[in-house]
C-alpha cells in the first residue's frame, strides 16, 4: 500500500475514534444533550471509501455519520461544538449530532430518517449528470436503509438514468436491537444490486485496503459516465445504538464483540503497515490526534450557547420579490393549464439550472399537459420518473440542494402521503436544521381538489397536513393571471414550495399578459368588493364565492367581500382582518372537511385579530368529515358551493 495514504489512513482513523470517544463520555456524562450515535469500529469504511474521492465530490450521510464528516476533511471544532447544542456548531445548534453539515467539503447532509439520505443522493447525481461536472455522490447507509424503500426506488432511479453515485451500505449486523439477518431476506445484501443493473460486491468493512480498492473501482465506474455502483462493507460498531444505552446493553453477545475487537480496523491497518510505522512516528501521530480532539473539545465547552432570539429564525430562506406593479391582465384569454405551460417554458428558457421530473412529464406533458413540449426544448432537463414519489420528490430535493432549481410534479396532492418522509422530514427542515447553510428552491406541482369522479384517493384537499408543516410554502392559484405570475415566483424563490392546482381550473379561461411577470406571495386578491360580509375561498371555492355574492347581490341586496388568499403560506392576514373590521361578519370557505381544515384554523386567527369589530363568531364552512365519494350524485352532495355559502351568510345576517 502507498507509505502517505496509509499514513494518512491511520490518522484519520484514529481521528474518528479519539472523536467518538470523547463523544460518548460527554454525552454519558450529561455533559452534552440528549444523546449520541457513535461510530466506533466502522472507521475503515468512511475512510477507505471518502480517501477514494475528489475534494469536490459529494457525500450524504445517516444518523451515525460524524466518522463520514470526519472523514471527508470536517472542522473538529466546529463538530464538537454542534453536538454541545452550541452557537459555534456546524449548525448553530439547531441540527444537532444526527444532521451535520458541511457544503463547503462536499458533505451534503446528515439525515437522521433511516433511508432519508438515499434520495438525496440521487439527486446529487443527477445534478453532476445535468451539470456534466463528472464529480461523484456517494451514498452512506446501514443495513437497515436496506430494507427501506427509498432503498429500492433510489437504486432504481440511479441505474435507469445511469447517474454517478456510489451507494455504501455499512452492514453492522444490526439494528437499535434487532439483528439484521433476522429481518433481512437475503445473506448478502449485495446480490440486490442485480435487481437493478449494477454491479454490488461485498468486502470486509473492517479492512481498509478491500473498502479503498472497492470504492476506487466504483467512483472511478461513476466519473466515466458507466453509472451506480453498491457496495456492501460487513462490519461491526462497538457500543450500542446510542449512547443513551449502557455498553452492557448492545445487543450482540458478548462473544461477537469481542471476536470483532480482535479485528479492529484501525490495528489491523497498524498492523499491515508495522514495516512502514516506527514507534516514534505512531507515538506522534496519537499525539497529534489526542491534541485536536482536546481542542475540539475546549472549544466546543467554551463556545455560548444560540441566544433564544434564534430559536425562531432561519426557517425559511430569503424570500424572492417580484419586480412591483403587477402588470394589467389585458384581453388575451388563455387557460391555467396554458398558463402554467407558458411560465415553465419561459422560466426554463431563461434558466439553465432549472430541472422538471415527474411522471410521464416528458411524453404525455404531465396529466393535465401543463408540461407538454419542454422536453423537446430542454431535453435532458426534463425527466420522466419510476413511479416512486417518495423518491423522486427527495430527488428533486436532492439537485436543489446542489443549487438547482426543480419542479417536481406529483399527478395528485393524495400522492404526498407517499413522499411525506422527503417533503416534510427533508426539504422542510434543511434549511433550518442546518442553520441555514442549505437553500432548497424545488417546486412541488400537484393537482388538488374534488371533481370529476377522482373518488376517495384521488379528490383529497390536503392543504391543511401541509400548512402545519413550518420550512413549506402553500401556493393556491385560482385564476390563470395568477397561476402564470405565482409559479414564476415559486420557481424564483429558495424555498420548497407546494403548488396546489384545482383540477377544475386548469381548463378556466382568462386574460393573461405576455410580457413577464411575476406575483408576489403573502398578497391576497380582493376578487369582488362588498360591505355586509367578508367571505374568504380558497382553490375552486372562489368561483363558488363569486356566484353566491352575484346571487345575492341581485335577489337580496346583500353585497359579499370575497377575497382571494393565492398563498396560505405566506398569508395575507393584513388584508383578510382589514375585511373583517369593516364588514363585521366573516365566512371562511374551503373545499376540504371542516374538522381539522385550513378553514377552521383561519376562522380562529381571524376571530384573534377581529374579535372587537365582529357580530358574530367567525364561520368555516366545510366538506362533511367523510371520504368523497366516486358516484357524481354522492360527490356533488359532499362538496361545498354557493347554495351552502349563500345559507350560511343568511344565517349569519339573521336574514
């Protein structure tokens, strides 16, 4: 073996040992809160598969990955003092020992959901392929990701498109405290890299020579261009899942633990380089080592913790501001659908760095044709994905993180059930979680609404699952003006954005200009002025809203205010109260049932805000707290419209 990179090797690893020693003793001592994953024993791997890399590459990481960070070049100090919770961490203190983040070394993230990091990965990969930069992803996960479906759909993805990223499965044998082989379908977690095309190979974890060979062969594969590789390193971690448990508690038995120790990676690479390492060299080197972690660890003891004022900060990027006036919407009439067609293909036009996946985007153009024709303009930038929104969504996550900018279209809001984990564990918190190192500008387009016999899993309004979720924006565009203006601004922002398209718009017309605009978020539209009550709709109930206000105007002489949010998330609460204050009465009209809805959560804020000026308790009207129906007679019951708006105002008028 080369005399340098061995002794390079050998220092690292030890670097990481000495590391997660004085971890461990701080955190079993309450010195440190809550508690650490450590990494004794699986050095070998981090090393020998980070010493195989550029500086420029990439790598994602688990819960377990301070032996990676480490490994790929991490300041000690500022390590030490993110686990101490204190302001001088990687993250200010705000993502903790299981999200460590370093950009400017190529670590792209810690993420603590088992699984969560492989996604990630694969859109690291496809933003070096986008890019053509040839720089490589690998990807860091235990065995028990393996299991996982992001497994799956990850290594799926990555060998369909050929994508240079190398997933490394670090088999310890078990899980919290479940042996692997007890929940594992196979022996050998590297015969699965079949299922996909790629070559999988299994090498002794514990040896640093067979990991460094392995990952050269298969970062070397990925930077030609000859796509994924797995490789799967048996080895074995010497305390238990955490350090919240006592050593006597790791759930392997006494006699496993200590064959492994006779194996230790670190003695064993001691021991093939005894030729090479005088004692006085490997005195110095421990030494050397032993006065960084002490550093480490006085600086991190020393540092202040976050002032309180920053527990708040930092959820969400800066946001973009739209260039200021709105134009006029002058008389060329055109559809949302078009209108959503016209901003991706200008917003793709003028960006280069901007990346559209999704399923069937590419052929069909979505399934409502909003992205039909751009991949013939920008062809490699508009991907057509497996169908595994989980996945694909984090893969989205994962190129914007890189510092593109995606649109991601899911065919309907029921399917984020299915990408949750991405959306809100991953691309909600990461700018938060990583004190704001990270931008994640992606756009997840999704149709919502009932209508058209969708049924119970196709026709949901989940609105309110999202606007729960702090690091998101919720954008619902009702007109076509405003579909074009507001998914230019989402496109723009650095945020993660869910676009919330009513299915029974996408073919409303109106006038639409040519010129480029963009809509700012936070600012509602008054759609219709009135002085008796103030109604608030969101997605298809605005149209709803403005039949019962013309209705009632006419018949009655009851003059509604309706007023139009756009976004829920930032909201225009200014404007809504403004209305309240002078109408006195208020109406809140949204399309998904009541319990738990968006609706009722801005009845209670406005009734906050208004409470002095208001006749009456604010109303939210709703869906029925059932499932929607697929027989058109049984769904037209269930939604709300202007003959549930137009009884509830005249209750509330005493009419």
């Amino acid at each position: 073996m080369d005399r340098p990179l061995a002794l390079k090797a050998y220092e690292d690893m030890l670097v990481i040992r000495a590391f997660e020693e004085e971890v461990t003793r701080q955190f079993r001592g309450g010195n440190f809160p809550r508690h650490a994953h450590t990494y004794q024993g699986q050095e070998a791997v981090a090393v020998g598969v980070c010493q195989a890399l550029e500086p420029d590459d990439f790598i994602t990481s688990t819960h377990r990955g301070h032996g990676h960070l480490i490994a790929k070049g991490a300041d000690l100090r500022r390590s030490m003092a993110e686990f101490a919770g204190k302001a001088t961490g990687y993250c200010k203190g705000k993502g903790g020992e299981m999200h460590v983040i370093d950009l400017k070394i190529g670590m792209l993230g810690a993420v603590s959901v088992v699984g969560g990091g492989i996604p990630l990965a694969v859109g690291s990969g496809l933003a070096s392929q986008v890019g053509r930069d040839s720089r490589v992803t690998v990807c860091f996960f235990g065995d028990g990701a393996a299991n996982q479906g992001t497994f799956h759909e990850g290594l799926n993805l990555a060998a369909a498109w050929k994508l240079p990223v190398v997933f490394v499965c670090e088999n310890n044998g078990y899980a919290m405290t479940v042996k692997s082989s007890n929940v594992t379908s196979v022996k050998d977690l590297a015969v699965r890299a079949g299922s996909y095309g790629m070559p999988g190979v299994s090498v002794d974890g514990n040896d640093f020579a067979a990991v460094h060979e392995a990952a050269k062969r298969a970062v070397g594969e990925a930077r030609k261009g000859k796509g994924p590789s797995l490789i799967v390193c048996n080895t074995f971690r010497y305390e238990p899942h955490a350090t919240v448990f006592p050593p006597a508690l790791h759930p392997a038995p006494a006699d496993e633990v200590q064959e492994w120790r006779h194996r230790d990676p670190i003695e064993l690479l001691r021991h093939d380089q005894a030729d090479a390492l005088t004692p006085e060299e490997d005195a110095a080197i421990r030494a050397r080592v032993s006065a960084r972690v002490g550093d480490a660890l006085r600086f991190a003891v020393d540092s202040e913790w976050p002032s309180p004022s920053e527990a708040a900060t930092e959820v969400y990027s800066p946001a973009f501001a739209p260039t200021r006036p709105e134009p006029p919407a002058g008389s060329r009439n055109i559809t949302c659908t078009q209108a959503l067609n016209e901003a991706l293909h200008e917003e793709m036009a003028s960006d280069d760095g901007l990346i559209v996946i999704g399923e069937d985007v590419e052929i069909l153009g979505g399934l409502f044709g909003v992205t039909r024709g751009l991949a013939r303009r920008f062809k490699d930038r508009v991907r057509d994905t497996p169908i595994s929104e989980n996945s694909f969504t984090g893969v989205g996550i994962g190129a914007a993180v890189r510092g593109y900018r995606v649109v991601v279209e899911l065919m309907y809001v029921d399917f984020t059930t299915l990408a949750m984990d991405q959306i809100v564990n991953l691309g909600a918190k990461l700018h938060y979680m990583t004190g704001g190192q990270v931008k994640v500008p992606v756009v997840i387009r999704t149709a919502t609404g009932a209508g058209g016999s969708g049924s119970a899993t196709h026709s949901q309004s989940l609105e309110a699952w999202l606007y729960h979720v702090p690091g998101l924006k919720l954008v619902m565009p009702t007109t076509p003006y405003d579909a074009k203006g507001l998914l230019k601004t989402a496109i723009r922002d650095d945020n993660p954005v869910l676009f919330l398209e009513h299915k029974l718009l996408y073919q409303s017309k109106g006038p639409v200009p040519e010129i480029d605009y963009a809509i700012p978020f936070g600012e509602a539209a008054v759609r219709r002025p009135g002085h008796d009550v103030t109604v608030v709709a969101t997605g298809a109930m605005v149209q709803e809203a403005l039949k019962a206000a013309d209705d009632l105007s006419r018949n009655e002489g009851v003059e509604l205010e309706v007023i139009d949010p756009r976004t829920i998330v930032p909201l225009d609460l200014e404007t809504i109260v403004s209305s309240a204050r002078k109408t006195r009465t208020v109406v809140v009209l949204n399309e998904a049932p009541r319990q738990g809805s968006f609706a009722a959560c801005l009845a209670s804020q406005i009734g906050e805000a208004a409470f002095d000026w208001l006749d009456a308790p604010v109303v939210a009207l709703g869906m029925q707290h059932t499932p929607i129906p697929f027989s058109p007679a049984l769904e037209k019951e269930l939604i709300p419209d202007a003959e549930l708006l137009k009884a509830a105002v005249r209750e509330q008028l005493d009419l």
